[in-house]
C-alpha cells in the first residue's frame, strides 16, 4: 500500500511538470481557458500528492483511486488536442538549429585561423629581425676575432723569436679559424706552417705554450694584465733560452707582476743574473712541515751563502759554492757576451775555459767602445769604456794571484789546510772581477745587441749603453 501510493505520488510529480510545460506553451498562445484549466488541475494535481503523503488522506481518497486518481477536468482532451496541434502547426527547426551550429564552429574556427595568421606574421618579421641581428652579430664578431687572431699571432711570433734570439729570427705563427675549432700552425725555418708537434721539440712546444699565454693575456686583459703565476714553465728548456725569457718579461711586460716558482736552482740564480728579481723580491725554500709551513732560507743570494760558511770557517763549503757560481756566471757571460772559446762538440765547458775568453771578449768590446766614441767626438763614453777596461784588467790581475786557491780549497789537499782569512781575499778579488760584468744600478749582467752582429753592450735598465758602431768616414 505505502508503495502504491509513493509511485502515485512519482506519477503526480511528472505529470504535474508536463502540465507546467503545457502551461507555458498555452500561456505563449493565449488560450486563456486552457491555461486556467490547465492551472486548476494542476493545483487539484498538488493536493493529491500532499494528501497521498498521509495515511488518512489515503484513506479519503479511496472513492477517486477506485475510479480514476488523475481526475482530468472534462474538457482536458479537447484542450490538449489543440495544444498538441498547435505544436505541431509550428515548423521544424532542426536544418536551422544544424545550420546556426555549423555556422558557429565555422566562425570559431575562422577566428583561430586568423590568430594564428597573425602569430605567424608576428613570427616571421621576429624570426628575420633575429637572423639581421645575428648576422651583424657573426660578422662583427669575426672581424674582432680576426683582429684579435692578428694581434695574438703577432706578439706571439715576437715573443716566440726574443726567446730563441739568433736561431729562429723568420719565425712566424697563424690562427686560423674553422668550424667548431681553431687551428694553430707554425713555421719551420721557412718550410712552411705546421702544427707545432711536427717538427718542434718538446722544449720548443714549452716555449711556444708560455709565449701563446702571455700574447693572449696582453690582448685580452690589456692594461689590467697586472698579476701572473708562473709554476716551473721553463723547465724543459734549455740555459740559454731561459735567459731570453727573462728578457721577454723584463722589456714586455714591464707593469705586470710575475709571482715565478721553480724547483731549479740554477733557473732561480739565472732570474737573479738577468734581473728579473733580486735578492729583495726573491725567497729560498729549503723545506717544509705541516706545523710550520714553508721554511725560508735566511740568505737568499750566492754571496751570502759563501759569508755564511766562511763565518763559519768552512772554507771548502765555500769555495765548492764560489766555483759552482763562477761556472754558472762564465757561461753565462759567454753567451751574453758572444766569447769564442775554443769550440768543445759535447758543449761542456770548464771554467778554465770559458773565463779567460769571456774576459778577452769584454776587454775587446770596451777598446771597441773606446774607439766608437772617440770617432763621435764623445770623451765621456771614451773615458768610461777605457776605466771598465782597465778595472776589468786590474781585476784579472788579483784574481789570477788568488785563482789557484779555488780549486786546493775545494779538493782535499793535506798542505792547502785554508782557514777564513786565507780565503776572504779570493772572495773579494772574484766579486770585484764580477763586478766588471754588472750594472750597479740594475745589478744585471751585461750583454750584446743584436747577438749576430752586435752594436752596442748595455744592460737591462740601459744605465751601461757602450756604443760599437763609429763614425762613417
């Protein structure tokens, strides 16, 4: 039973919201009597579900469930025939409905299309601005580089010659950029551009590599290229080309600030003999310990270390380091000064014979000097090739007197028994001889220039400048 009257109560819940769409299709057609029928039933219609809702209203309601629940008004029929005729008297809309729908997405679609027109256009004219920009950017970039290539090629072939000054004066380089890359090519005594590991030795490429590093840092940093370190660059090379290293820093990088570091002895006193550094700017370490760090020796030049064992009576410490020295200075001077001892195939020199022709070379540029300036009318040139001269001269005298005690104080001799005051004098008789060979304002040893067919002996700072060429008559 309550299941009977809640499906009535569904039925007249539907049937009620047809007549509401009934109504409002009578109510847009005017028909007055069919809209108050329509309303009246509808309103019979609400009562019935309220009372179907109570079990004494189901009651009461027996006689019409008997006879017919719905209970339509008696005119209903008439009035929904003409309702279903009127509805039917209206034209179908269905090809409009599709038409308005098609015409809807073809307009929307329209509208995208002609967004991504746009876009595309906005792209485009973006897309051939970006492409004048990066080809004026390609371009400039490619002449700088170019120039930048230019100028590096340059001062490294420049640098590259100082180094190797009188054995690879043509030398040349290129930079030659490619694809993805950039080669780098050099010349070999003029038979044509290689890459560097053809031909050059290992010593070369060394040199090739520290010169290609300071031509690259002069021309990207310019002035502000003020600060270097260099770890043990020169290891690989030879004496001599070290020496023309300290050439090169000295005369092109004169406001840069090297910081040098070296295991080799001999590398650190060839700075000093160049000077490139001085006793000031230079430090010894002789070892090192995590608690302590670096351990600095307290006498950084040669001079000190002969003192500091004499004051300690250790006579034969000194002279081993005295001959040790000499033989470095004397081949150094041989090569600064273009001496021609007797030639030796192994090129390994005593100091025997390598000094007496390095004090003959000097003696022999300075009477040079002496008679280029006497064709110049210059006295005071004169005047001070003549004194180097004879000091030179007055110097060899003593040190030929003292020289015999270098070697009896280096070699265990029972009779050569040296005490400190037996040797000070050799001391002073070699540092005066040396002295000859120095400037005392730089303190660096004197050379020759040009090496092939020299000009002029001067010095690092220019304050010895002896002139060898004279006067055309």
């Amino acid at each position: 039973m309550l299941s009977s009257a809640g499906d009535l109560s569904r039925e007249c819940a539907k049937l009620r919201e047809l007549l509401v769409a009934g109504y409002r299709v009578a109510a847009g057609q005017n028909h007055a009597a069919s809209r108050l029928a329509i309303e009246g039933w509808g309103k019979e219609l609400e009562g019935l579900r309220a009372d179907l809702g109570k079990m004494e209203g189901i009651i009461g309601l027996k006689p019409r469930l008997t006879s017919g629940w719905a209970g339509p008004p008696k005119d209903f029929a008439d009035v929904l025939a003409s309702l279903v005729a009127t509805v039917e008297s209206k034209p179908d809309q269905t090809a409009t409905v599709d038409a308005q729908t098609f015409l809807s997405a073809a307009q929307l679609r329209l509208d995208d299309y002609r967004e991504a027109m746009r876009r595309k256009q906005r792209a485009e004219a973006a897309s051939q601005a970006a492409k004048v920009a990066y080809d004026a950017y390609c371009t400039v970039m490619e002449e700088e580089l170019d120039a930048l290539y230019q100028d590096v090629q340059e001062d490294f072939s420049t640098f590259y010659r100082l180094i190797n000054e009188g054995d690879e004066e043509k030398f040349t380089a290129k930079l030659s950029p490619t694809a993805g890359k950039l080669d780098f090519s050099v010349n070999f005594y003029e038979r044509g551009l290689f890459p560097p590991a053809a031909f050059h030795s290992e010593r070369h490429q060394d040199g090739m590599g520290v010169c290609l590093y300071l031509a690259l840092m002069k021309r990207l940093s310019g002035d502000k290229f003020t600060l270097a370190l260099l770890d043990d660059v020169v290891m690989s090379v030879d004496s001599g080309h070290r020496y023309q290293f300290c050439k090169l820093l000295k005369t092109h990088f004169t406001n840069t600030q090297f910081v040098i570091t070296t295991h080799d002895r001999l590398w650190a006193e060839q700075m000093r003999s160049a000077g490139l550094v001085t006793g000031k700017t230079s430090l010894s370490f002789h070892g090192w310990t995590v608690e302590t760090g670096p351990l600095v020796e307290s006498n950084a030049e040669v001079w000190d270390d002969i003192a500091a064992a004499l004051a300690k009576n250790k006579v034969p410490e000194a002279a081993g380091t005295l001959r040790r020295h000499l033989e470095f200075v004397a081949r150094r001077l041989a090569d600064n000064l273009g001496a021609s001892p007797i030639f030796k195939s192994d090129g390994n020199y005593e100091l025997g014979e390598l000094l007496p022709s390095v004090l003959v070379r000097l003696r022999e540029l300075c009477g040079k000097a002496a008679d280029a300036a006497q064709s110049w009318g210059n006295s005071a040139e004169k005047d001070a090739a003549l004194e180097r001269k004879k000091l030179l001269s007055t110097c060899n005298g003593a040190v030929n007197v003292e020289q015999w005690a270098v070697n009896k104080a280096v070699h265990y001799n029972e009779w050569a028994n040296f005490g400190r005051k037996d040797f000070e004098p050799v001391i002073a008789a070699f540092l005066e001889l040396l002295g000859c060979f120095r400037c005392d304002g730089c303190e660096s040893w004197l050379y020759i220039t040009p090496r092939g067919h020299p000009d002029s002996v001067r010095c690092s700072c220019s304050r010895v400048n002896l002139n060898l060429k004279s006067k055309g008559k």
